[in-house]
C-alpha cells in the first residue's frame, strides 16, 4: 500500500470514472451513519457495539464493504470510531516500547471473577535494585442496570483508594468518575472527579482535583477528521493562578498506521510512527527532544508474533540501550514474559537488568 492510500484512503491507479462504475447507482450515495452505542456481553459485562442508520435515523444491516453484494452501494460519511483521548494519542507506538518489557523486577499479576460478578486483581512486585516489594488489591463490581461501576483499592503503602463510575447513563458517551483516596497513618486524603465524553469526531476529558484550598483543572480535548488528530492539553492551577501545562498534538492515524508529534510547554517536542507491516510484525519509531538541549533521545522498536502464543520484544535507542522480551501464553489464562536490558555502551561494566513476570487470569 502506498503512503497516498495511507493519508488519503485513495488508490492512485484508480480513475474517478472507474470509481463510479464500481457502484450500482452512479455517482448517487446512500447515506450511512455509524453511532457506538453501550452493549452487555456475553459473560454479562458492560461493552460497546456499533449500529447504523439510514439517512431517516432508521436502523439498518451495517454495510460490509467488498463482499461483493448490494452492501457495497453505500459510502460512509464519517465512517470512523471515536478519536483517542489526549493521553492515548501515539498509544500505538508507545506500546510497542513498553508492552512485553519488565526491567529489573519480578512481578505476579492474578486476576479472577466471582460468580456474583464481582472482579478480583491483584499483583505484587519486587524491585530487584531496591528490595522493595509493592502489592496491590482491587475489586470491582458492575451494576449493570444503572450504569454504575464500584472499585476498591488497596497496596502495600497503606492506602485505600474508591471509584464510582457512571457510564452512558446521564449522556450518550459520557463518563463520570469519582475517586477518592485515603491514607489511614498519615491521614492524607485526596479526591478527583473526572469526566470523558467521546463521539466520532472529538474525545473531550476533564479532570478536577477535589482540593478546599485551590483546585487543579485539567482538561483535554482530541479532534479527528478522516483519520487526522489535533489535541490540546491545559492544566490551571486555581490556588496559584496560572497555567501550569499547556501541551498540543497532531497526528494522523488508521489501523495499521499512526503519525504523533507533541510539544509540552513550547519546550519538550516528541514524536512517534507505528507501523503494523504484516499480521506477525509491528514497528515503532519514537523520538523525544527538549528545548535548549542538544541531547535527542531516538529509539525503534518491533514485535514478532512467533505463534497465537509467544512473542518476541526487541528495541534500541541511540544510547546503545537494548532491550529484549519473550512472551509466552504457557495455558489459556497463564502467560509469562521474560525480558532483560542490556547497556551496549559499558557491555563489560555490568549493569544489565532482567525481568520475569507471571499474568494469571481465569
């Protein structure tokens, strides 16, 4: 595929007056609109499905293109899920460096559901440099009826952590969190309500930070036209104010392609391509460099699926730091990954970190 079917969705080749012999009804469209609305699964969790509607508002049979029946008489205005949030922006290539890797720890995540539906996680970690352990313990439970979702948390550090979730039920795509944390031997407490609303063509978040003597507002917002993203991020500090963070993004994505750039406070740009080059191989280029510094941070990563269940990590940066994961689903709900780092630039000094984790879940 060439980059002007990438950006533009067009095979080059094609001529316009091929393009509308294609269709039955020359040069006349039916008009097709896709809406994301909340759905229950099969094992009775909540989740999301996408209909159609004719140019009435009336449900139809989603098109399918290229199978060759009357489904192919429609185009699609619009015909693209929900843009990513401002965090999730270049997500794709970022997990292509951080997915698969555990550098320097030993780590055990299980996770299970009871049969009332209440969801379990738990997960304790070993810094292998600090000799810390860290666990953590969280449960979950949906009422699906109402929207509603109640999460317990708990870790090591002694703190108690609550969400209560609203989802699709005050609005179509709105979301409204509120958390709150405690910590008993200090006494600290902490609260934030955040709120997400995303359709097909913009992601809006907010996050307020529930502080009597000056909140911090965080708002983020994500716009997507034909597969072009523009975001911009605004932090204000109430208590002092001013703005503390002002981040813009620009980039352009599909399935298997993704464009990021980033400046952070007109002063920290970055950016990122993610490449899916077949169904076994996905690549990441990510860069990252800071105003006033002649220091740039440059790295390539890949993924290999050997199988459905193993994987091989590989990535470097231009400091000769190396890294290297295999992942492997050991039985259906076991998988282990094993990764190590290496530092190419004092190889004989030591130095090196290596990682094993275990993922359990029913």
């Amino acid at each position: 595929m060439s980059i002007f079917e990438y950006l533009f969705g067009v095979n080059y080749k094609t001529g316009s007056e091929d393009i509308f012999q294609s269709f039955k009804l020359p040069k006349i469209f039916a008009v097709v609109t896709q809406e994301t609305i909340p759905c229950l699964r099969d094992d009775g969790t909540l989740g999301e499905k996408i209909i159609c509607k004719n140019e009435y508002g009336e449900r139809i049979d989603c098109p399918i293109n290229g199978d060759g029946g009357d489904n192919e008489d429609f185009s699609f205005p619009g015909n693209e899920m929900a843009p990513p949030y401002y965090a999730d922006l270049g997500k794709k290539a970022n997990d292509v460096f951080s997915k698969g890797y555990h550098f320097g720890v030993f780590k055990l995540d299980l996770k299970t559901k009871s049969e009332s539906g209440v969801e379990f996680s738990s997960g304790i970690t070993s810094n292998q440099e600090s000799g810390k352990v860290f666990g953590s313990l969280s449960s979950k439970y949906a009422v699906k009826d109402y929207g509603l979702t109640f999460t317990e948390k708990w870790n090591t550090d002694n703190t108690l952590a609550t969400d209560i979730t609203i989802q699709d039920k005050i609005a179509a795509g709105l979301k409204v969190t509120l958390e709150g944390t405690f910590a008993p031997q200090t006494g600290s407490k902490t609260g934030k309500l955040k709120t997400s609303f995303a359709n097909e063509t913009v992601a809006v978040n907010t996050n307020l930070d529930l502080d009597m003597a000056g909140p911090i507002v965080d708002v983020a917002a994500v716009l997507k036209y034909q597969g072009w993203l523009a975001g911009a991020n605004t932090q204000f500090d109430t208590q002092k104010g001013k703005f503390s963070k002002n981040n813009f993004a620009f980039g352009y994505q599909t399935n298997d392609f993704a464009l990021h750039t980033n400046v952070d406070n007109g002063k920290n740009f970055g950016g990122s391509i993610y490449q899916k080059v077949s169904d076994k191989i996905d690549c990441g280029v990510s860069m990252r460099w800071t105003a006033g510094s002649a220091d740039t941070l440059f790295g390539v990563g890949a993924k290999f699926a050997l199988d459905a269940d193993a994987s091989l990590h590989a990535k470097v940066n231009n400091k000769s730091l190396i890294g290297l994961g295999y992942q492997q689903k050991l039985r259906p709900g076991v998988t282990l990954t094993l990764s190590a780092a290496i530092d190419g630039q004092n190889f004989n000094a030591g130095g090196h970190k290596v990682g094993v984790a275990f993922e359990l879940e029913p």
